[in-house]
C-alpha cells in the first residue's frame, strides 16, 4: 500500500517536475497547422482552383497521370483507389483515405493536404514522381479551399 501512495504522489509531481522542459532539438522546421483560411477574402473554386489550377495541370508530376482510372500509368488509382477526376469521386476518397482525404473545414485532419505536404502521415509525399512537389501556394490553395468547406464550386 505504502508502495502505491509513493507512485500516486509521483504521478502527481511528475508535471510539475518537467514542466515546459523538453529537448532541445532545435527551431521548428515549419508552422504548426491551423485550420483558418489563411485569406478569408479570398474564396478558392474547387472548379478553377483546385481541379483546373493543380490537379489537371499539364506537368510530368500531373496528379491525373496517377489518379484517373483512364491514365496510360494510373498506379495512384491501382493501388490506392484514389480517382481524381471528379469532386465526388475525390470526396470518396481511396482505399486508405476513405471519407478522410477531406475534412471540411478542417485542413489540418484532411489527408489530401497532408499527403501534399513534407512529412505525411503514411505513405509517400504526393506526388510520388515528384520533385517538384505542389508549390506552397499550391498547398495553400488546398488548404484554404478545404478551410473554406471544401465546396463543389
């Protein structure tokens, strides 16, 4: 018994022992994730921002060279299920994201931004032939659209 009143009394003193000590590993590389928009003026259009404006872009690492099911190489859709050539087919997601590629309103949860950015949570940074990756206002764009409630518009 007196054994488990030393551990409580520990438990207790233990947050207040370390406080806001941690190590010192350094300034963090980039900002923590906020779910605002980051201009609120400025209302991003899946249709011209998002589709037209990175997702269908005429580049080598073109996100539909990957994920359209009619793509001469579509191993984004083989292997991860993700189509996107729709907004519906994108907000269903793929095998992994599932409902989880986006989280209206919330960006930071949403796994399409994630995987666009450095350091997603599973798998390979989108896109998978890159570099070059998304642009930052690119990403941005993502976010924000997201941000803003990821409207079909």
């Amino acid at each position: 018994m007196r054994t488990s009143l030393v551990v409580a009394a520990l438990g207790l003193l233990m947050p207040a022992c370390i406080g806001d000590y941690g190590p010192d590993v350094g300034e963090p590389q980039r900002e923590a994730c906020a779910n605002a928009d980051s201009d609120a003026d400025v209302e991003i259009s899946y249709s011209r921002d998002i589709f037209d404006g990175i997702l269908n872009v005429a580049r080598p690492t073109r996100c539909l060279n990957c994920h359209d099911p009619g793509a001469d190489t579509p191993i984004g859709y083989e292997i991860g299920g993700l189509d996107l050539t729709t907004y519906e087919s994108l907000r269903r997601g793929g095998v992994r994201s599932g409902g989880g590629i986006v989280m209206p309103g919330q960006p930071c949860d949403s796994i399409l931004a994630q995987k666009v950015g450095a350091g997603p949570p599973f798998g390979s940074r989108m896109p998978y032939n890159g570099p070059p990756y998304l642009t930052d206002a690119e990403q941005l764009a993502i976010h924000d659209w997201i941000a803003e409630g990821a409207k079909d518009n």
